[in-house]
C-alpha cells in the first residue's frame, strides 16, 4: 500500500478560502469549533434503564444512603440568603458650582464615505489589493503543484521501492511546510503595509475632523450611522473628504520586496518627523528684485 496518506491529508488541509480580493489560506485561519452537546448535562433520571435481556451479575448491597432531614419552616426560611451588614457610607461633601457645559453644537460624519472618497486610501487599496491577489494566484499555483506531484508519486509507486516512496513524501512534505511558511509571512508582510498605510490616514483624519467641525463652531461630532436622521448642512463627510484629499492625496506604503518590521527597525521608516524636519531644513524661496523702474528721460 502507499505511504502516502500523510501528505494525502497534509495536503488536503492547506486547502485556500478566498473572499473578495483578499485570499488566506486555511492554515492561517482558525479551524471551526466542532458540533455537539458536549454542553449538555443528562440527569440520571433520564438514562434509559438497563435491557432486560442483559446478563445479571451477582447481587450486590447498594449503600445506605443518609435519611434526609425533615424540611421545617424554620430550615425553609434559613435558604433565603442572609442580608449581611454593611459598613456606615461615608457622607460625600457638597461640590461646589462647576461651569456649565457649553451648548451642544452637532455635526455628523461618514467615516466610510471620507475613506472611500480618499485619494489616498484608494491607493492603498489599489496597491495592497493587487499584492493580495498576487499572493492568492501563487498558493493555488503552488498548491496545484503539490496535487500534482502527490499524483504522480501515487502513479509511480507500485515500480519503486519501500525507501524511494518514503523519501519522495519527505520531499513533498518538506515543499508543503516550506510553502506554508513562506505564505503565512508574505501575507503578514501585506497586512503590515496595509496598517501602516492606513495609519496615516487616520490620524490626518482625526487631525482634520477637529479642523473642520472647529471651523463650523461644531463642538460635538456624531457617525452618521449612529444617527437616525440629520439635515445635510450638519454633514461635514465632504468637506473632511476634500481636505483630506488636498492635505494628504498619497500614502507611504513599503514596497512589496521589503518586510515593515525591520523597516521600521532600521529606523528608515519615513515619518511625521521627518517630513516636518525636511520641511523645516528645506531652503527658503528666493525672490527675484523687482525691476527698476526706468529712469525720467531727460528733456
């Protein structure tokens, strides 16, 4: 018989779920919770009886079981849970009279619209998305590779020896493992790009919320699908959508080749110091003199 039900079933369990643009293998996800009633608790009461045609064995005692105490109205009362002592509150001291809370001025947003109408989140998604699909064309190229490698050793096993079978599984087990290995960190390194493409965006959009409601004297900013109605001059979702655009219309995100965490610990990762320390070192525009004005002709 083939040696080869392990890799059969190692093989079978990298089996790839894709949704969307995103595709993770099932080695990555958690495996779901099997089905059951390993909850449920069967009273003795409820076991079936032994069959009457089951064999007896010799008769034993059964044990003597403790007479229970007479239930009186003073036992019955003590189940009630006693009502134990507390100790004295401390008396609180008056507060004094604070300023009162300013009046409530209220916008709302649409966070999922500002992010769809981002410039720059539109590029992360185009780029972020085209690694995620690239990575999914890979692992079911390769995964079509180890069906057919398991094929053929399954077609060549009856005119090979015991050592030359055991040796091929190796060699295919070794492919799968190394292959999982490789997937797994390429889809961290697209999960990390992705957070620290979208980690921009979030604090200039959190920058640019407080701006933009301060503007409109807005002291209190409400999501539009926590709202269940609004007038639309209290949306602000396009006009943080257009600032966002015009202060931030694209994103750092590390090249597909490169790993974010030691980027990041290189300490080349570009960041919002950076870019204000090249602004600040940026050389100040030079202004052309105005031109003379033409001397008076002499008369």
């Amino acid at each position: 018989m083939l040696r080869s039900r392990g890799v059969s079933a190692l093989v079978a369990a990298v089996v790839l779920s894709c949704a969307g643009t995103s595709c993770v293998p099932a080695w990555a996800q958690g495996a779901a919770p099997a089905g059951g009633n390993a909850g449920w608790f069967v009273p003795k009461t409820a076991q079936p009886a032994p069959a009457a045609s089951a064999p007896r064995g010799p008769a034993r005692t059964a044990p003597v079981s403790m007479p229970a105490a007479p239930a009186d109205g003073d036992e019955t009362q003590s189940q009630t849970p006693p009502v134990l002592p507390l100790p004295p509150v401390p008396p609180s001291p008056d507060i004094p009279r604070g300023v009162a809370p300013p009046v409530p001025v209220i916008g709302v947003i649409s966070v999922p619209d500002v992010m769809r109408l981002s410039t720059a989140a539109q590029q992360a998604e185009r780029v972020l998305g085209g690694r995620r699909d690239e990575l999914a064309r890979d692992a079911q190229k390769e995964q079509a590779g180890w069906r057919d490698e398991q094929q053929k050793l399954q077609a060549q096993a009856k005119n090979m020896a015991s050592d030359q079978i055991q040796q091929r599984e190796r060699h295919l087990q070794e492919r799968v493992i190394s292959a999982q290995r490789d997937f797994r960190n390429r889809n961290r390194i697209v999960q990390e790009a992705a957070q620290v493409s979208l980690g921009q965006i979030e604090r200039e959009l959190v920058q640019i919320i407080r701006q933009v409601a301060s503007s409109r004297g807005m002291n209190l900013v409400l999501h539009r699908e926590q709202v269940a109605l609004s007038q639309d001059g209290l949306d602000i979702t396009q006009q943080v959508a257009d600032q966002l655009n015009k202060v931030l219309p694209t994103v750092f995100i590390p090249a597909a080749n490169v790993d974010p965490e030691v980027l990041a610990k290189s300490g080349t990762m570009p960041t919002t110091a950076d870019v204000e320390r090249q602004q600040q070192e940026a050389p100040a525009p030079v202004v052309a003199p105005a031109a003379a004005a033409p001397a008076a002709a002499h008369h």
